[in-house]
C-alpha cells in the first residue's frame, strides 16, 4: 500500500483533487475543440485570415466607400451583386 505523507494509505481510486483535475482537463479538451472549430468556420470564408494579416476584402472596401458616401445606393448594390457572383 502507499502512504501519502501522513502515514495513512489512501482508499483505491482516489486522488486528492481528482474531480477538480477531472473538470479541468475536459474544460482543456472543450476549449481546444471550440479553436479548431472556429479557425475552420472562420478560416474557410477568409475573414479571420484578412483580419489578421489587415487586409480588408472587397466588401469592406465597399462598405466603407458607401459609408463615406463615395457611392450612390445603385452603385452600391450594383457593385455588392458582383461581389457576391464572384465569391459564389
């Protein structure tokens, strides 16, 4: 039998803390799936990989040139429908 410190041996199957470091490793495992889970959503439509690298893409560009009033509605839409046929 093993004696943890004080001489008196622990009852099979138990560890100090052994809920708490069970709780924490599936927290870890939750976390990691949730990453992976986020980088292929987000790295499939190419947002995530233009934001860090700080580009913007063609519908941020067009988006900020009608907020800044560069554009007419029409232009807008008609220029947002391309985009649109392109990245389909």
């Amino acid at each position: 039998m093993m004696h943890y410190g004080y001489g008196y041996p622990m009852p099979a199957g138990y560890e100090p803390f052994g809920i708490a470091h069970a709780l924490l490793g599936l927290l870890f495992f939750v976390l990691v799936v949730a990453l992976v889970i986020r980088l292929v959503h987000h790295g499939g439509h190419g947002h995530w990989r233009h934001s860090m690298m700080g580009q913007n893409t063609a519908q941020d560009i067009l988006n900020e040139r009608y907020a800044k009033g560069e554009l007419t509605k029409a232009e807008y839409e008609t220029m947002k429908k391309d985009i649109a046929k392109v990245v389909a």
